[in-house]
C-alpha cells in the first residue's frame, strides 16, 4: 500500500506549507474544514507532481473529527504520519458547535480526540506531531513581554467551558491559546510514555508572521507586528517563515529515529516548555481527565 501523511489545517499558513513538502514523502491526506480551499492546496501538491486526497473537517466539532478517522483509516493508504497542525488563536472568545470553548476545542479537544481514533489502527512506529506554542510557558520571554502569561489551567472540563486560573493575559483569547498549547503539548508526551508502538513528538513553528494566526484585520497592526516589531529582540531570535517551519515540521514528521515525546523547537532542536507540561503527573491527569470528559460528550 502507497504511504501517506495526514495534516490538518493544510488551508492556510504552515501547514500550507508543510503540506506541499510533505507531497515528496507520500499521498497527503488533506483534513481541512472548508473543501474549495482543499480542492485548490490539492490542485497545487498536484502541480507539483504529488498527490492528495481531501477530507471535509471541523476540527473544533467532535462528531465531524470522529467522522473524520473513520474516513482516514479507510483510505487504501499506510499512514506513515498524522500532523495535528490546525489551530486558531483569537482576540476574542467564541463557542463551537459543541458549546465548547472554541480555541480549546480546536487546538486540543479535537486533535485529542483524532489521536484516540487514529491510534489503535497505525502501523508500528508511525508518528504523530502536533504544533505547539511558546505562548504556552509563563516563563517564556517573548511572550512575557507581550503581557502574555502562560497556560492557566484549571481542568478539562473549565477549559471547555472558557474558564482560566486567576492572574493569566489581560488579552482576551489568549488564555484559552495559552492554555489549549501547554494542554496539548502535555498530552503529546502523555501519549508517547503511554504508546511505545507509536511515536509522539511537538514542534514550536516560532514567531511566524505572514500566516493567519491571530484574526487581527488592521492592516498597520499586521504590518507593524509582521515587519517591525519581530525583527526586534526578544522576538527576532525566534523568528521564522512558513517555509522554514515547514521544513522543520517535514522533518521531525518523517524522521525514521526512534525519537518520541520531544518538543522540538523551529529549528529542529530539542526545546523545553513550561514545567507543568513536562510533569509526568500533569500529563497523566490530563489523558485520563481528557477522555472522560470526551467519553461523557460522545
Ligand atoms: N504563526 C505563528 O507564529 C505560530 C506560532 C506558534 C504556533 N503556531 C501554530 O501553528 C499552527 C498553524 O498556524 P498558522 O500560523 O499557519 O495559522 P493559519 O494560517 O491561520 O492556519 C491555521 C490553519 O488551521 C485551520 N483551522 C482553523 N480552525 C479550524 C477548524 N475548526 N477545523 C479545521 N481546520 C481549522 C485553518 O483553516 P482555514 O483555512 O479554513 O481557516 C488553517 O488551515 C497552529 O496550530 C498555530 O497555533 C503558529
């Protein structure tokens, strides 16, 4: 059977990308929530002389992620890798479909609940990525400086209702991007301790400007953010492109090694997050808080 590669968020940004490297590799399987866009990233792999085949998902909505494995694990390919890349980071705070919050339902209740489908049908050694962020960490500098202050977790169940630990950003949605990453990144090495067979590593992209993230529409904000301020310190040492990140991305996606629950930085070195993330305890919690609260959804 043909190899293939699952990479959600393809539309857009990074994962863009990541999907046109990733068609060097194997059949992409695109997992996306709006079809034009998928038809038209398929339309370019194809350009390229690769192939890609479409999946319609809303990652934010837990019904169309479980219609999505079912689909995935049907397709006559060998999954070699899964890149839970989608995610969405918004000034202001909305509800999915489920009645979730909608930062922590996208970027982790559904990549999440894709592992959990997923994992029982992938062949030995395949391996899982997911995208983080350094917002993630209250003792990161850059973000520290941009009023951010890390993950404010309380339990699954308050994160999906939006509610965050006192004392977090004054930015609203922040919180819930902060707290969704370090959830996410936490899970990741939770699944690799727990998942000998599989393997489950994390990207940070770093700052990476030109992409969709941040749903901010002034012009002079973008431009002042994506042109001035990134090329100042703290932010300009962490600096990245979309194609870079790609590249990083592609290669901890397709790497043969052994290597499983390392959080990787946009360089491709191994990086350290926030301590909460890295507690075994923490992370042990969260797989089983995490599935109890999506076994009493479904
Ligand atoms: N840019 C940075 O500086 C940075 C830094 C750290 C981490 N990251 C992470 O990198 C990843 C990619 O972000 P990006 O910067 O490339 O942003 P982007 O350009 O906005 O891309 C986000 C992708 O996620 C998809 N998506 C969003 N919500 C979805 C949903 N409910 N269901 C399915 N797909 C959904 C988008 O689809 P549509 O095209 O349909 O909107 C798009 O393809 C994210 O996880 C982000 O948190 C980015």
């Amino acid at each position: 059977m043909d190899t293939a590669y699952v990479i959600t968020g393809p539309t857009s940004g990074i994962g863009h990308a990541t999907a046109l490297d990733l068609a060097a590799y194997g059949t992409v399987v695109l997992v996306g929530r709006n079809s034009g866009k998928l038809d038209d990233v398929r339309a370019a792999i194809g350009r390229k002389g690769g192939r890609a085949v479409s999946i319609v998902c809303d990652m934010a909505d837990l019904a169309s992620v479980r219609r999505a494995a079912e689909q995935i694990l049907a397709l006559p390919y060998t999954v070699a890798g899964v890149l839970n890349n989608a995610g969405v980071m918004r000034p202001q705070t909305t509800k999915s479909i489920d009645g979730f919050d909608m930062t922590f339902a996208t970027n982790y209740l559904g990549p999440f609940a894709l592992t959990d489908a997923l994992t029982p049908h992938l062949p030995d050694g395949a391996n899982l990525v997911y995208i983080s962020s350094a917002i993630e960490d209250p003792d990161r500098r850059p973000a520290q400086v941009m009023g951010m202050r890390g993950g404010q977790f309380i339990s699954v169940g308050a994160s999906a209702e939006g509610q965050w630990r006192a004392g977090g950003s004054k930015m609203p949605g922040i919180d819930a991007y902060a707290t969704s990453k370090q959830c996410i990144l936490a899970a990741a090495m939770g699944f690799a301790r727990e998942n000998p067979r599989l393997r489950f590593n994390t990207v940070e992209p770093g700052i990476t400007p030109g992409t969709g993230l941040g749903g901010v529409n002034n012009p002079l904000l973008v431009f002042l953010f994506s042109q001035v301020i990134t090329r100042l310190p703290p932010f300009s040492r962490y600096r990245s492109t979309p194609k870079r990140s790609a590249r990083t991305i592609t290669q901890v996606l397709t790497d043969s090694s052994d290597k499983t629950g390392v959080y990787f930085d946009e360089k491709g070195k191994p990086m350290h997050g926030s301590a909460l993330a890295h507690d075994p305890s923490f992370q042990h919690r969260l797989l089983a808080e995490t599935r109890e609260f999506l076994a009493s959804r479904s």
